[in-house]
C-alpha cells in the first residue's frame, strides 16, 4: 500500500497537477490559519458560528474550503476570534517595490 506521501510526489510530478495545486497554496494558506487561530483561541466551530450568527456547518465549510468567504466575512470571523484581519500588498515594481502597504478590514457596523 503507497503512503499518502507517495502518492502526493507522483501526482505532483505531472506539470498541470503541479500547477493546480500550487494555485490552491495561498487559499490553502488562509484557510489554515483560520482554523490554528480558532484552535488557539480554544474555540469550537460551534461557538465561532453561533457568534457570527451562522451555522457549525457552514463554518466547517468555510475551513475546509468547500465554500468561499468574503472579505467582510473573513473580518468578522477574525473580531469573532478576538483578532484584526488586515490585507498586505507588496509591490513587485516601482517606486514602492518590496514595501509592505496594509489595509486593516474592519468589521462593518451594524
């Protein structure tokens, strides 16, 4: 029986597997973080649905990447977590080159 790492490397040897799954990294990325913040908070699915007046499922579904979250979703998820939610450009070229700009999204008032 092939280890999950095996089969991982052999499908990752195809360009086009390669590059779909490399086009998934940033995602991936986000999604993780959302579930260690969570985790480290000591908060349950349940409990960070409830305070943003959803579901445990849909919150499962966010963090599993079964379906997609707006950025005032994603700020509200990280108030829920007692944490600031904040987007960082860094330009490739041009007079601000390799410069952090961010832009701290905050939770809409109601």
């Amino acid at each position: 029986m092939k280890t999950h790492e095996e089969v991982k490397r052999r499908l990752l040897a195809d360009p086009e597997v390669r590059a779909e799954y490399d086009s998934l990294e940033t995602e991936f990325t986000l999604r993780s973080a959302i579930v260690q913040l969570r985790n480290a908070s000591g908060l349950s699915q349940r409990v960070v649905a409830e305070q943003l007046g959803t579901h445990q499922s849909a919150l499962s579904r966010i963090e599993s990447g079964r379906a997609n979250v707006s950025i005032t979703n994603l700020a509200r998820m990280a108030d829920a977590l007692n944490s600031d939610f904040a987007v960082c450009f860094v330009p490739r070229s041009g007079p601000h080159e390799g410069k952090r700009i961010e832009a701290r999204v905050r939770v809409p008032s109601k």
